[in-house]
C-alpha cells in the first residue's frame, strides 16, 4: 500500500477521523439504526464513526470481524480499523500480575506469558495491547502497583523489553501483537499513592528512575506509547510538549502512534491547563499526540484550529500518516481481519499448554517471606483446613480480559487435587472486606476446622478488586477480622502456613510473629490453586524475590531499597538528629530482593578482576554460591553498585545486574558480572549520562541488604 498517495487523497475531515478512537460499542447501531450509549453521550453521527481510525473494548473474534466487516463497507477509503485492548495478563488463560511478574526476576517466564497472551489475543482480532506498564512505583498505597513490575529501574526495564519481544515478535505473523507500553510518564510517582495523581519531580529524578523502562520498551520496538494521565511538573502527560516531541521523540527517536489514555483529551480542562476543548485539542497536537481515546476534542475542534490558522495541517497529516503506517506493518490494507479466528480462539483458550504456562508463572512468581520448618507440608497429611476470605475464590487479577473466575483454580480445588486421599475442609472465618471488624461466629467457625486438622493452609490478604486502577488504599495492613483470624487460628493449629494474596506490598507486622509460614502469591492467575498447592506440598520449590519493599509500618511508605543516604543518615538504632523516626526504625520487614526457599544458599565476598578501570574499559566481578541444604533450588545473584562521590548525590545501592542460579545439594557455582561504563553511569551534574571517575562499591549478593562489598576505582 502506498501510504503517503492514500494519504494524499484523503480529505480534512477523513484525516481527522483516523485520530479518534472510540469504543466498540459506539460503532454499533440499535435496530433503529441509532447510536445509543457512549456513542450518544459523545454526540456521535454515523458520520463521525465512518471513518474514525480504531476501537477499543470490543468482545472476540466474532465481534471483531462484524465490527471491522461493517466498517470496510463504510469507509469511503477502505482504511481498516485498528482493535485494541486491555490484554494485561493474559486473555482468556490469565497468568500473575504483573508485580508477581517482577517477582520472578526471569525474564524468560515473562516473555513465555506474553507470548502466550499474544496467541491467544490476536486469534480473538486484538491487533494492539495496552500492555506492558512499565511505571516505576515506590508507594505501596498506589492501586495500580499490581500492573506494575515494582520499585527497581534496571529490574523494571529488563522486565519491559521481555514483554514488549514476547507481545509483538517481529510482527511478522498473525500471532503477534503490538505494544502499547504506558504510561508514560512517571504515573507510578503519583502524590500519595491517589490514582490520577500530580507528580512532581526533578529531572534528575525522572531520568535516573522514572524514564528508564519506558527507554527499554522503546529500544526493543514498542509500536505504541500512551500518555499517562498525571500532569509532569505541572503540565498533563498528553500535553507536555517537552515530555512527547522533546524526549521521545527527538531524542529517543519514536516516530510511532502516541495515544492518550481513556478521555485525558478532555480532562485537560479539570487540570486547569486548558480552558476548552479546542484548547486541549490544540495542545495535544502540538505535543505530537496521535490517537484521541473516547473524546472528541479533536473531531470538533481541528478543524477550526486550521481555518484560524493556529495549527498546521502538516501537523495532522504527520500524525495520520504514523497510523497508517502501523496498519500497513500489520497488513491490514491486505487483510482487514488480521488473526481474527474463532475457532483458534476456542481453541487456544484455556488449552493444557497455555494453562501449563500459568501454572509454571505462578510457581515461579510466589516469594517465600517466613518458614519455620512447617513448609513443605506432608503430602500424606490425613486432615487439612482450608481457611480465610480467598480460600474458594478465584484470584485472577484486576486486569483479567476475558479469563472466566468459574474457569480459575481456587486454592482448595488445588489441594484436593494435589491430595487425592485427604479429608479438606473449609472455613471463611470472615468475608475479606476492607477494614473488616471481626465476626465471633465466623472465627469461632475457623477456629474448630483448626483444631481438628492436622495442617492449616490459611488464605488471607486482598480480592482482586481491592487493587489496580482507581483502587488506591490509605491503610495496606490486614483488617482487624483477618488480623484476628489469623492469630486465633495459629494459637490452636502449629502447623499453619499464610498464603497471601495482593496486588501490592500489605503491611504484616501484626502478623508475622505469630504465623508459622508465609508465602505471597501475588493474584496468580487461572492456575493459582495448583501451583499454591505445587509449591505447599514441595513439588516445586520457591524461586521468586520481591520486587517491592514490605514495610514494617503504614507510615514508612513510600519506601525503597535504592534511596538516598542524605547528609545524617541513621546508622544506629535510637541515633536523633538523623534522617529517620523516633518510634519506627527505617528497616522495612522485608526487602527488595528478599526470598527464601526449601533449600539454604551462601555467598562468598565478590571478587574484582581488578580494583582500577580506565575509561572505556571494563572489569568483571564474580562470586561464588553454594547450596548449602538438603535439596536443589534456584536463587538470584544480585549485582549492585554504588558510586561513593558523585557531581549529583547517588543512591546507597542500585541494582546494575542479576542471574538466577539453579544448584544442586552441595553444588558451588561462580557466578560473573561484567562491568563496564555504562553500569557506572548516571546523569551527571553537566546534563550529560556519562560515568565520573572516583570509588564505587560492589556488592554481589542475595538481597539488597548485603554489606560484603568490594571497591573499584575508575581512573
């Protein structure tokens, strides 16, 4: 297809419909012939549709083609419709979180589920993902912490490019889908943990942490970017001019579709930055935006804008001409129906592969945080009770597209599975609303499926439903019934383990004394119930780390591994006049990089090549891991560098590097990283991204708590 001649031919009011989008249920008439809800409530003409550019929210394959089929016959040029959707974890077969994601710290696991969402997803005619979110989060409180791959910037991109490379391929098949990564930018550093949020930060800040995994995503051939809702110093993400053209643009070299999230065209106007539709019209193409998402600002307004001269139809033409050629790289000129099959639909969803792949990704996802000799529990266990809030319910995740609950393994199917033989009993012991206050009969109900059971698998924390967008939380702790219920539950029944289930790190201070073991799950997806079970009974053994801190206290929050040391850092417990509190230490009660498993490891103190670099040089650092216990298992090595003296203050540690290491009993492995300029580098005082000559310490370790450091000198 030659897109630029199609392009020429095209008139004013055709070119500015290719920049809408609308949801499918906007493009589909009643009996009548009439428009009704959304598209309605935006004032829409069968006009206005006719030639609009892509659709969001549609059904399946079937819908798909009906929706597209109609279009073709409409549109005066033929130019097909692109379908969007919100293929998150997963489409039918639904996988963990993304935070339980990050926890894996394999990037080989992230990219087999992206993958597998893409089959899966374009066989129901999804052409592009809002997928991956890449936004680097610190506080907890933030909903939309489980769409996210935690706190880490390296850890953060690492995981970016893997979806980005398992979503799209080389787009080159009908399996392949594109990626939208969002949102961009620093959405995660919204004020408070409120979703929606003002985020206000330096540049330094937004380099250093913020901008780097969205810099992955790009690198490794993003077809799409969205621009986050919060406003960056002031000026709305989808207007910020210098966010859009300067930065991605100009200087990282994205000449692809930007679209806006669900109507911030609009919401320009609530900001306080524009004063009208026309307004927010005009500042969204001038910063470059795209793709206008369920608003009209836009389709009314460009127009206008360019009988006033105030725009430049170069401008519009620029941005049309990105999205034809997104649809002319997926063949859609040739093939309208892209992918879309029923029948492979039918046939992919929920097929043993996919559902081996969820299973796997949970396994691999979940962190061991406590274990007092209770796990693994005794698979010839006569007795067990399955108790709490999630025992029976299916966790699938905020983002669960087309995954069924009725199609999802709860916990106690998942035992029952594993123990054929055993007698599994269940009890609520309270229902798992926020700031539940404990109900006597329930707990009592709990308390006597305890002491009549040989082993407790207890299911506690957070519903889908109590994390992701637009489900921020004031107070991560427990509720006083589960707080409660746990306690009572373990004073009568030893042989208890705590599975948690979050969408976010949960403050379990009131608890952690009291249970014997404790697991986060995460919301593990279609197969939570069978892999919770895989790794209880030691089939399968823990091999995830968190990805976020777990902080002692609510009020620690936001707290992170890779702060500042400040000019008074705490370095004792009780030190006044010191950066820190006076009733809480700042120590989270687990850290970044944090996990046990069945087995022990240890780790030597790293060893440098050499202890001095030059320039353009490089030096490998190595440690060796040993396992040190009765059975195999895998661990994650851990680079982590700090520079001493810097033209800008520099974190007390940064994750630079990391290998997951499987061993044997007794097995010992070296374990290399290599070093060079860029792992030293940061944006300096001279605005360049350059390494500083002078002293850093390296740390290889199993946390990112280790004080077994080494130091290099770069000449």
């Amino acid at each position: 297809m030659d897109i630029k001649k199609l392009l020429q031919k095209m008139t004013l009011e055709q070119k500015i419909a290719q920049l809408c989008q609308f949801s499918a249920r906007c493009l589909v008439a009643d009996e009548t012939g009439e428009l009704t809800g959304p598209a309605k409530d935006l004032n829409l003409s069968m006009k206005d549709i006719a030639c609009c550019g892509s659709t969001l929210t549609f059904a399946d394959a079937n819908s798909m083609i009906a929706i597209q089929k109609k279009h073709m016959e409409l549109d005066p040029n033929k130019i097909p419709l692109l379908f969007m959707h919100d293929v998150i974890h997963g489409y039918r077969t639904i996988y963990p979180i993304q935070l339980a994601l990050g926890a894996s710290w394999d990037a080989d696991i992230v990219k087999k589920c992206s993958r597998m969402s893409a089959r899966e997803s374009a066989a129901g005619g999804v052409h592009v993902t809002f997928a991956p979110m890449v936004d680097l989060v610190r506080d907890a409180r933030w909903g939309r912490c489980m769409e996210s791959c935690g706190e880490d910037p390296y850890l953060n991109s690492v995981m970016a490019r893997a979806q980005v490379e398992g979503y799209q391929g080389n787009l080159d098949s009908d399996e392949d889908i594109c990626a939208c990564v969002k949102h961009f930018a620093a959405y995660g550093a919204a004020e408070s943990g409120k979703d929606y949020n003002t985020v206000d930060m330096s540049e330094y800040n937004l380099r250093e942490n913020y901008l780097c995994a969205y810099k992955s995503a790009v690198e490794a051939g993003a077809q799409m970017i969205m621009a986050s809702f919060n406003t960056i110093n002031g000026v709305p993400s989808i207007a910020n001019k210098w966010l859009l053209k300067d930065v991605l643009r100009d200087e990282w070299g994205f000449d692809k579709p930007i679209i806006s999230d669900y109507s911030a065209f609009a919401e320009l106007v609530n900001h306080g930055y524009c004063s009208d539709e026309k307004e927010c019209a005009k500042a969204a193409l001038d910063a470059t935006a795209d793709i206008e998402m369920m608003s009209v600002c836009y389709l009314r307004n460009l127009t206008s804008l360019l009988e006033e001269g105030r725009i430049k139809e170069e401008q519009i033409d620029e941005c049309v001409l990105r999205i034809l050629e997104l649809k002319d790289k997926l063949g859609l000129f040739e093939n309208p129906y892209r992918g879309a099959n029923p029948e492979k639909e039918k046939a992919l969803a929920l097929c043993p592969e996919h559902r081996a792949i969820a299973r796997e990704a949970a396994q691999k996802c979940a962190v061991l945080l406590k274990n007092d000799n209770i796990l693994p529990l005794n698979k010839n266990t006569k007795n067990i009770a399955v108790i709490g809030p999630w025992s029976d319910v299916g966790m699938l995740g905020e983002w669960p597209a087309h995954g069924e609950p009725s199609e999802t393994v709860t916990v106690i199917e998942g035992v029952k599975n594993a123990l054929n033989n055993a007698n599994v009993t269940m009890a609520k012991g309270c229902n798992g609303v926020l700031n539940e206050l404990p109900d006597d009969e329930l707990i009592n109900e709990a308390v006597c499926a305890a002491e009549k059971a040989d082993a407790v698998i207890l299911c506690i924390g957070e519903h889908s439903k109590q994390s992701g967008e637009a489900h921020s939380r004031a107070d991560i702790t427990l509720s006083p019934a589960q707080i409660k219920l746990v306690k009572e539950v373990c004073a009568v029944n030893k042989n208890s383990v705590c599975v948690l289930f979050c969408g976010r790190p949960i403050v379990l201070t009131d608890i952690i004394d009291t249970v014997p073991a404790i697991f986060v799950a995460w919301q593990p997806g279609t197969e939570a119930g069978n892999a919770v079970a895989d790794l209880i009974f030691g089939d399968v053994n823990f091999e995830g780390r968190l990805p976020m801190t777990f902080p002692l206290h609510l009020g620690q929050v936001p707290i992170y591994y890779n702060q500042m040391n400040t000019g008074r850092p705490k370095l004792v417990p009780n030190q006044i006049f010191t950066s820190g509190y006076i009733d809480y230490p700042n120590d989270p009660l687990f850290p970044f990089g944090y996990g046990l498993s069945y087995t022990s490891f240890e780790i030597s103190s790293p060893v440098l090549s050499k202890t001095q670099m030059n320039k353009g040089d490089k030096v490998v650092v190595s440690a060796r891991v040993k396992n040190t216990g009765a059975v195999a298992g895998k661990t994650v090595v851990q680079l982590y560098i700090r520079d001493l003296f810097a033209s800008r203050t520099r974190p007390v540690k940064e994750l630079k590097g990391f290998e997951k290491v499987y061993l044997e009993p007794g097995e010992e492995k070296e374990v290399s990283f290599e070093i060079t300029e860029k792992e030293l580098a940061f944006h300096t005082a001279s605005g360049k991204f350059e390494a500083e000559a002078g002293d850093f310490h390296i740390f290889v370790a199993l946390d990112s708590t280790s004080k077994d450091l080494v130091t290099l000198t770069l000449k």
